[in-house]
C-alpha cells in the first residue's frame, strides 16, 4: 500500500509556501519566545528560488547562534543608555562607571545612537572614531570610547540582541605611546627639597621612592603600615569626591561641587580590586624615619583640631583628619615641579621614575612586580612600559661593550 502524501512539514520544520498576494513566503522556527510559545520568523520574497535561499541562510544563522532574539528592536541609544545604568553601574567600580557614563552621554550616543543596535557596521564605528579626531577628540579619547561600546556590545551580543559585535571588527583608534622620561635623581631631590616645606611631605617621598599609584598613596591608613617591622601594606584605593546638592527648596545656583550645603553621594575608598594590587611593600630605613616625623607631626594637629578632628586613620590628611582630594593632590604635585625647578611631568611619572629605579639598582623581576604590583600576566609588558632606558645605563652598556671588543690580549 503507498504511502499516504504528507501535506504540511513536522512541527518545527521550515515552509515555503505561495501565498495568495502572488509572492513566495517562508516561515522558520527559531527557538521559543518569552512566554514559551515557538518562534517562527517570516520571509518574503517575489520567487520561491529566493524565499528558498533566505530560508536557508536563516536557519544557518539560527544553528550558527547569529539570529536577534525576538522583542524589542533596540536602537544604539537605547541600548546604551539601559547598559550603562542598569546592567554595568551595579557591577563596576565608581571610577570605571564614570568612564562609561562620560563616553555614552557625550560621545557615543550623539555620534551613533540613531543606528539600529542589530545594523551597526564596523564601518559605522570606524567613521565615526574619525569624525571624533577630526572634531578636536584626542587619540586617546576615541580610544577609551571604542572601548566603552566594545564592552556594551559584548553584552548585547551575550544576551541575544546582536548577532555579532562589531566594536570586535572595527579597527580601534591608533595609540602613539608618549615616550616618558623619569625624573633624574638631581630632579628627584630638587623636589624633595622643596617638599619638605609642605604639609604631607611624606606624601611625595612614598611617591618617588616606592612608586604608589595616587588612589593607593591617598588612600594609605595607618592601620596597613608597620613602621616597627618596616613594611606598608597596600588594600585601598582613593575615589574621586561625587556631590549631590543639599540646598533643598532655595538653589545656590552653583554646580554640586561648589554648594555650601554639598552632600557626598560616594564613599571615600574602595578596595583595591586586583590581587597583584594588594601587595605588601618594605620601606627603605630613610623613608621609616620620614614617615615617624609625619606621624608626630600629624598626632600635634590632632591635638590642635580638638573635637574637629574627624579621626578617620588617613596617614596622608588633611589638618581635621579627612582625606585628601585627588584633584588638590594633582595641582599640589604641579606646584612642586614649579617651585623645585624641575620640568614638567604627570603626577604618574613620579611611578615611572620609581619603576626605572629599581631597574638601575639591579632588583629582581619578581620583586619588581611585587612592589609595582603588577600581575604575573603582564608584568613583562608593564616593566617595558615603566623602565625606561636612562643614559646611565646608556653609558654603562657602551662601557662593557668596549671593554669586551677592544680589550687586548696579555703577551708574554
């Protein structure tokens, strides 16, 4: 007995079928929606040739996990505005949320946020790196927004949104590294000199001498140093000051920061987030003798501030005991070069100049990215980037080599 002609495909299957408006139709299960009923796509096209290779390349991109998820179609704008505040702020830290934020609201969603989140070309990102520069944006800038949408389409592409991403594809705004010279030891002492004037001159020795990032200086309590056993230990990070205004009903008129009733919206510190961060560093017997006079000095203005004193534990504060802001730190930093003398550099350099250091001096790589706190993965690329090769060194190499080619021979 023949058997029976089937007339419609197995529950899952693809169709093509022509429909009454004269045109070839496809209909291809993709998975299921959120409210567990099939998803079936529809196509439509003029010949059943090619509703039939739409079909199939759909079901490719199906088996291949490249199709958009069903629901809602997501403009750039859209998606990076509800990424940036509800899917990346509770999971980050302050400092990486604020890059985030700058780069969405002033960069990325007025030079790209009317494309379709599922049409956005690498193409699209490339030009519009280029159109930044051209604008006045530096290199670096474009640089840290391609990294910021390379990150946000990464989590669209995680959850369905995007096939692929295409921050992956598209070519990243090229970085010329500065080539960063560190303070010589004559610039070095310069400085010391004239921070011995300062309040917190300690603050600018632990600098150069153990090469603390500013968050890890700005964010030392005395409970992490032992100036008996003569060792730091480095677990915190300083935050950048955020305000909210507290005038109420009756508007200073001024930007949060600068209101009289200004209301602190972040913590002071956080902890410092890596592994290799939180390290522990010896101190140079110098520097121990340096910090014990900071720590006096700081025990009398305890006493002069009475009950103003805020007694938070900070080794670097200021005269009531509360931190010290990062951005007072900078132009205190600028004003040191000035006064001493010396050229000017970022506050950063001051790590540089730290790093070439033990390099001259000849310690270990494993020390070195101790103290740097550098993690094991990079430490070799970070120790080309920090260790720069001085003229004494220089001079040192040319030496032995001179001494190795042009050494005569003993005669008897």
């Amino acid at each position: 007995m023949a058997e029976k002609k089937r007339t419609r495909q197995p529950n899952g299957a693809s169709s093509i079928y022509f429909g009454k408006d004269g045109k070839w139709h496809g209909r291809v299960t993709v998975g299921l929606r959120d409210d567990g009923k099939p998803d079936r796509r529809h196509i439509e096209r003029k010949t059943k040739a090619a509703v039939t290779k739409a079909v199939r390349e759909m079901e490719r991109a199906r088996d291949e996990k490249k199709l958009r998820k069903p629901g809602q179609s997501w403009t750039v704008q859209a998606w990076l505005e509800h990424w940036v505040e509800n899917i990346a702020k509770p999971y980050v830290s302050e400092n990486t949320y604020d890059g985030y934020e700058v780069d969405v609201r002033v960069h990325l969603v007025p030079g790209l946020g009317a494309h379709k989140l599922d049409r956005l070309e690498p193409e699209h990102l490339e030009r519009f790196y280029q159109r930044m520069q051209e604008a006045g944006s530096s290199a670096g800038t474009a640089h840290h927004a391609h990294r910021t949408i390379r990150v946000a389409l990464g989590e669209a592409k995680r959850r369905g949104h995007v096939a692929t991403n295409a921050a992956e594809i598209a070519k990243a705004p090229r970085l010329e590294e500065e080539d960063i010279e560190p303070f010589t030891i004559e610039e070095v002492q310069s400085v010391l000199v004239e921070a011995a004037k300062l309040r917190n001159s300690a603050r600018w020795v632990v600098a150069l001498a153990l090469g603390l990032r500013q968050g890890e200086a700005l964010g030392l309590h005395w409970e992490d140093v032992d100036l008996d056993a003569g060792y730091v230990r480095i677990r915190k990070n300083r935050l950048r000051p955020k305000y909210a205004h507290g005038c109420g009903d009756d508007p200073c008129g001024r930007k949060a920061g600068y209101c009289p009733q200004k209301q602190q919206t972040r913590r002071e510190h956080k902890s410092t987030k890596s592994r290799a961060g939180r390290r522990t560093i010896g101190l140079p017997d110098p520097l121990i003798k340096i910090l014990r006079q900071h720590q006096e000095t700081q025990d009398r203005e305890r006493i002069t501030a009475g009950a103003e004193w805020e007694g938070k534990g900070y080794v670097f504060a200021s005269p009531t005991g509360g931190p010290l802001s990062p951005n007072t730190d900078f132009h205190i930093w600028k004003r040191l070069l000035r006064d001493a003398g010396v050229r000017d550099g970022r506050l950063h350099d001051a790590r540089h100049t730290a790093a070439t250091v033990l390099l001259i001096l000849g310690v270990p790589d494993v020390v070195i990215d101790s103290i740097m706190g550098w993690e094991p993965g990079g430490a070799a690329r970070m120790r080309a980037r920090y260790m720069h090769v001085t003229g004494t060194m220089l001079r040192k190499v040319a030496q032995q080599v001179g001494d190795a080619l042009w050494e005569l021979p003993e005669t008897n």
